[in-house]
C-alpha cells in the first residue's frame, strides 16, 4: 500500500507539471497561429497508450514516463523531421514566426512553472498556512546520529545558532541554509563554538549511508503498557516522562536505546517525572533490550511537555501572496545555489544529483495533501531552471540561439541548429543516465 500511495503521488506530481509544462509551449504558439501536430504527455516510442487527433493536433498519451512533449511544425526539435524543414517554409510553421514569437514559444513552459510554482505557495500559505519549531525552544539541543557529523565535530545536544552569518530561529532554516555552507555555529554547555564543514561536506553526505542532518531529539514518553510486556503490571500513567535508569540519565531514546542494551535481561531501577513529582519504578527488560512500554510521538504532546515550541502561522488571503511570493523566490535562490555546488567538482554535490528513484523518494508514504503540493511546487522549480540550461535539446538552448538572432540579426543555418540538437540530446541523454546511475549505485551499495 506504501508504494501505491508513493507512486500515485509521483505520477500525478509529473503529470501535472509536464501538461502543464506543455500548455506553455502550446498556448502561445496558437496564439501565433503556429502549427501544433502533436501535444504528448509521456514519450511514445513505437506506440501510444492512447492518441485522438482534434483538428490538426494529435492529443495522447506515451507509456514511457521521462517527461512529455509538444511537436510544432517548422522547429527543429526532439524529432529530427529533416523531411519537413527539407520543404519550404509555410507560414504556418515555427520557423516562419518572427524572432520574438518563437522566443516566447519557447520561454513559455518554464513561464508556466514558475507561475505555477507561485500559486501553490500563495494558495498554500492561505490554506495551511506555516507550521515550524523555534530551534532556541529545543531543551537539550539536537540528535546527531550521522557518523559524518560526528567526525567534523558535532555532538548529540549540540544548540544550532548559525549556519554562515545567518541567524537560525526556525528547523527549517537549517535545511534552507546548509545547502553550500561553510561553517554551523553552535552552542555546547554555554560554550559558542564554530565548526567548519568540509569543502566537500555535500559530497560526503551524498555518499554516506545516514543522510540524516540535525534530528529532533525524542523524549521517552510514556503512551501504554502493552498488554505482553513484563511490566504490565507496573503502574505507570499515560504522559511519565522517563529520567533516569539505574541512575543514568535517559530521557532522550537517544540515552535509553543503549542503556536498555546493556543491561538486557535485567531488573532496573527507573525514574519518571509525573507533572511536579518524580516517581520511581522497577522495570524488567526483556533479552530484546525492550520494555514493552509504547511511546509518545505527537510533537504536540512533547511542546505541551516543554521540550520544544511549535510556531504555527496563519495568515489572509492578502497577505498569503506577500508569504507565497517569500517561498516562490527562497525556493529558487536555494536551488540556483544547490546547481552551482553541484557544477563545482570540489564540492563533490555531483555525487547528490538523482533521477527518478530520488524523486519518487521525497514523496511521503502516506498521503498528505499540504506535502503534496509542497513538494509539486518545488519539482515545477527544478523542472523550470533545469528547462533553462542552455543545452540544445532543452528550452534554454532554444533561448540561446534566438537571443543570438535577435542580437546580432543573424538566423543560425538549419544544418547548424540540427547538429546542436544531436549535440545537445546526446548531452541530455548522458544527464538522465548519470542521474539515475547514481540512484542505482546508491540503491546497491548504500
């Protein structure tokens, strides 16, 4: 069920963004009375899952999902249809257009996804509005469990303050901001510390088993006794917070998972903080190294506990657009600077780059409306500043080479541009293999 719900997402998400991608292109070059023969979601390699032509555009739909597409007559594109430009220019073709038509032709699938990209988060921001914990509320600072954290020098409790000279109120900052980092400032038993991250530290990460960052230390909460455990009849009360075992601190799962195996088998004496009591408890564990105590783990339980604050912001329909337009330009800027690191070799952020599997992976296994649109908003993004690069096969070299028309007033040979497009789709394919050979190489050896 967990793949189908995961799945479903990752469909729809893409569907959604290479239609809409497509409209781009196909609007304005109605618009222009620009010949569209074919208006494809998916690749149809030999054949179509399903086609009907209405007027003179064949809608369909391909069975390979890597993008879609739309074919306009008189361009020379993906399909390499040298008997067409081989016939004169009718005026109903791409290449009879003026410059500055076939210029907005083709800005206009990434036109498309940013707008798109925009209202989710405005309509976002209107509907759920923002939800965050302040990191200055955490009580015993964050869980460090990635061992490449650990060898740089930070420690499970370690307070995050700074990331660069930015100022970290909100978890989310963290995420926001490591992206090409060069130092996290930290706060350790009142001592203010800087801990530099290593030039290549994405590339580490990348490569590392445990791609976790900074985690949410989880306090041992009591929910229940199970109905199996040993210590069922223990009398303990929903909402105990666990203190100490044998006398060690273990309030955190963190400081609990490794006592409990230590002493697998064993009789211990437990504290517990029961509102403004502490409590104490004999408690057996089993040779699992379990006590058969099920957990708290609603976020809302542990900020009415004292353990951290959620800040949850609602706002109006007018100022949704003010919050949206924020996110609309931060998504963007941040991912321009995850494009840059992974353009410098140095930084070893190439290792990162995925393909499809990645992609299905950020969706959640169950279904969340509020993650969905989150996620679409930020794959319409990518998909936009990816279509920008200026490689032949993609709509930024399109781009390039009438902006050189339109500069120099110089139309580049068809022999030319049908060379740059076998240039720039073997370009591409090369991208699209390398990305998804790094999802096969982790899914192996990592």
């Amino acid at each position: 069920m967990e793949f189908v719900i995961k799945i479903g997402q990752f469909l729809l998400s893409l569907s959604l963004l290479i239609v809409l991608h497509e409209l781009g292109h196909f609007i304005p070059a109605k618009a222009f009375k620009t010949r569209v023969e074919k208006f494809y979601l998916f690749f149809d390699v030999k054949f179509s899952l399903f086609k009907k032509k209405i007027g003179e555009t064949v809608y369909g739909i391909g069975w390979l999902p890597l993008g879609g597409y739309v074919k306009i007559s008189g361009m020379i594109d993906e399909s390499m249809d040298k008997e067409q430009m081989a016939q004169p220019p009718q005026p109903w073709e791409f290449r009879s257009k003026p410059a500055w038509q076939r210029l907005i032709i083709m800005l206009g699938g990434v036109f498309v996804n940013f707008v798109l990209a925009l209202v989710i988060y405005i309509l976002a921001a209107f509907a759920y509005g923002d939800t965050d914990i302040t990191v200055s509320s955490l009580k015993d600072g964050f869980l460090i469990d990635n061992p490449l954290l650990q060898d740089i020098g930070f420690k499970t409790g370690d307070q995050i303050l700074k990331v660069d000279d930015t100022k970290i109120v909100n978890e989310s900052d963290i995420r926001q901001h490591i992206i090409g980092a060069n130092s996290v400032t930290i706060e350790r038993n009142g001592e203010v510390k800087t801990i530099e991250l290593p030039v290549d530290f994405l590339g580490q990460l990348s490569s590392s088993k445990e791609r976790s960052l900074f985690g949410l230390r989880q306090p041992f909460v009591v929910k229940k006794v199970a109905d199996t455990s040993l210590n069922k009849s223990v009398e303990l009360k929903q909402g105990d917070v666990f203190n100490t075992i044998n006398g060690l601190s273990a309030t955190y799962y963190d400081q609990i998972t490794p006592i409990l195996d230590s002493l697998k088998g064993q009789t211990v004496t437990a504290t517990f903080i029961r509102g403004n009591q502490t409590i104490e408890r004999s408690l057996n564990i089993d040779n699992n190294g379990k006590l058969g105590i099920y957990s708290e783990t609603r976020l809302s339980e542990f900020e009415k506990l004292g353990f951290l604050d959620i800040v949850t912001k609602e706002y109006g329909f007018i100022e949704s657009f003010g919050v949206g337009a924020n996110k609309f330009t931060g998504t963007i800027s941040s991912y321009f600077g995850q494009l840059k690191a992974i353009f410098n070799p140095s930084t070893g952020a190439y290792k990162g780059v995925g393909g499809f599997k990645a992609i299905y992976d950020i969706f959640p296994s169950n279904w969340s409306w509020e993650r969905f649109w989150s996620l679409t908003a930020f794959l319409s993004i990518m998909l936009g500043v990816l279509n920008l690069l200026p490689i032949p096969a993609l709509d930024g070299g399109h781009v390039m080479f009438l902006l050189y028309e339109m500069i120099s007033g110089r139309k580049p040979s068809e022999n030319f541009l049908e060379k740059a497009q076998i240039v720039g789709f073997f370009l591409l394919i090369a991208l699209v293999l390398f990305a998804n050979g790094n999802d096969i190489f982790k899914a192996i050896f990592n």
